[in-house]
C-alpha cells in the first residue's frame, strides 16, 4: 500500500554504503515519493538515488540544514519524513507514526523507536544502542531523525540555516510554544546501520556540540534560564543520569562512553565559540 500523504526528504553526502538499504526500507513501508539532497558526494550515491527513482537535488555545499529546508520546500505531501541515510525504517514503521499523527492532532511529529545493529559493531556502536534503550518513549522535549512531520509546520517554522547542528531542538521548542508536543512512538522501530569508531564518534559529539554553541547564541535570545539549561545538559545527561544509570544496571563497559559523550560535545562547544570570536563561520556537513 503506497502512503500517498508522505514524502521521505534525505539529506546525504558520500552515502553509498548504505543509501540503498534506506531506501528499500522506505519502499516496503509503501513511501515511494523519496526526495535526496545531495552535499556535494564524491561516490555515487547520487547514481543510487536516481536509479532508485528519486527526485534529487544539491545544496551546492550549504550544509546540512539549509539541505533540510530544501527537501521540505520541495515535498508537497502533508507529512515529511526526515530519515538519515544510515536510517533503516523496519515493517509498519511509517503507518504507525502516520497513524500517530491522525490520532493526535496536537502532535507536530513523531519519531521511531531506535537500535543499532550490534554484530560485529565496535566499542561505540554498542553503547549508542544502551542509550537508545534508556530513552523516554511517548511525549518527549525533542525528536530527531527518523520523525514524521506536518509539513506545513515546517513551512511555518523553517530550520536556522546558521545552525550547524540542533536544528530539531529549536524546531521542537518553537513548535511547543504553539502548543504543539513531540513523540517517541514504541511501535515504530528504526535500525542505526552506520558504525563509528573514534574518531568518527568524536566527530559526531563536537558537532552537537558546535550546534549548542550557536543555538544558545541564536535561538535561546533573552532566555537565561534556558541557555543554563541547555549549557549543563550534556553534564547532567551524560556525565549524570547515564553514568549512574551505567552503575545501577552493572553496564560499567559504558560509563567511559559517555564521560567521552559529556567530553567531546563540550570540545564541539569551545570550537564553536573559538571559530565565533575568530569570526570564521562555514557550513558542516557532517550529520547527514
């Protein structure tokens, strides 16, 4: 059955390993209207994507965000689905947040449930798949990738271009001034396929953390209590609640993975407060 009120919008770059198992899994939950923005790939994920029979576009280097308003603009459906690359969206996936979404008709969107696959996974890999066991499931302060949306929110509310990272937060915290929330839903089960090791892991945390410096620049103006907030998050997420979490269930192997979580994403926020006094901005393309 072909979900004709979604469109998936995929932002990659040098996505070949596994651009195509994200697509068959958008196929065999009926979603065929599939739009990829491409950042400039060198491999042939494009070739992938046109062989597959999706719109494709490029941002021409503009970075991961602005990729995002461009696959948004460009869908005419009444839901989007934002997927990553490395996304693999497992059977009923897509109909369980659509159906989310009918149901509650003040949700903004609703993301799937994920896990990553472990055989033959590495240190890293491993304890991304302990953390996305531990989160909260239901309404939840921000989603993230893969999540269906209202499109028309998303018109309303753009993405931050200036933001290299923590454009979901800022949409999210928009949205739920409108009086709108966000959920997790349990029964929509998406698989993590990309595998880290560390250096790429570390690559991943300091953008994070490059998108809190300029989201508690940019977005939070006039709000102290929320820039504190979102200051010490990493402390109290990582180096707090997941740590102690890590002891009380006897996971010690991953207490040091998210000390490195806590580390790494405030390494990303110095850089980014470095690069703001330097005066040099320059769009990431990590994260797609």
């Amino acid at each position: 059955m072909k979900l004709l009120e979604v469109t998936a919008v995929l932002c990659v770059r040098n996505s070949e390993a596994y651009l195509q198992r994200c697509l068959n899994g958008l196929a065999r939950n009926g979603v065929d209207r599939v739009i990829v923005v491409d950042g400039l790939s060198t491999d042939s994920t494009t070739d992938i994507a046109l062989s597959a029979g999706c719109v494709v576009l490029s941002d021409e280097g503009r970075g991961f965000v602005a990729a995002r308003r461009m696959g948004v603009e460009a869908a005419t459906s009444e839901f989007v689905l934002l997927i990553g690359p490395d996304d693999w969206i497992m059977d009923g996936a897509v109909q369980c947040l659509l159906d989310y979404l009918q149901i509650h008709t003040d949700a903004a969107a609703a993301q799937c449930s994920k896990f990553v696959q472990v055989n033959n996974s590495t240190y890293f890999d491993r304890g991304m798949n302990f953390y996305y066991s531990q989160v909260t499931l239901g309404p939840v302060p921000v989603v993230g990738t893969p999540s269906l949306y209202r499109r028309q929110l998303l018109i309303e509310f753009p993405y931050d271009i200036l933001l290299p990272s923590n454009d979901d937060t800022d949409w999210c915290y928009q949205v739920a001034g409108r009086g709108f929330h966000v959920a997790r839903v349990q029964q929509a089960l998406s698989c993590e396929i990309e595998s880290f090791d560390f250096r790429s892991f570390r690559r991943r945390w300091g953008w994070y953390g490059r998108g809190d410096f300029e989201l508690m620049r940019r977005g939070f103006e006039g709000s102290r209590r929320r820039r504190l907030r979102h200051l010490f998050h990493p402390a109290r997420e990582y180096g707090g609640r997941l740590v102690l979490l890590s002891f009380r269930r006897r996971k010690f192997q991953y207490v040091p993975y998210f000390l490195m979580c806590m580390t790494f994403r405030y390494e990303g926020f110095i850089r980014g407060l470095l690069s703001a006094v330097r005066g040099s901005h320059r769009p990431l393309l990590v994260g797609r």
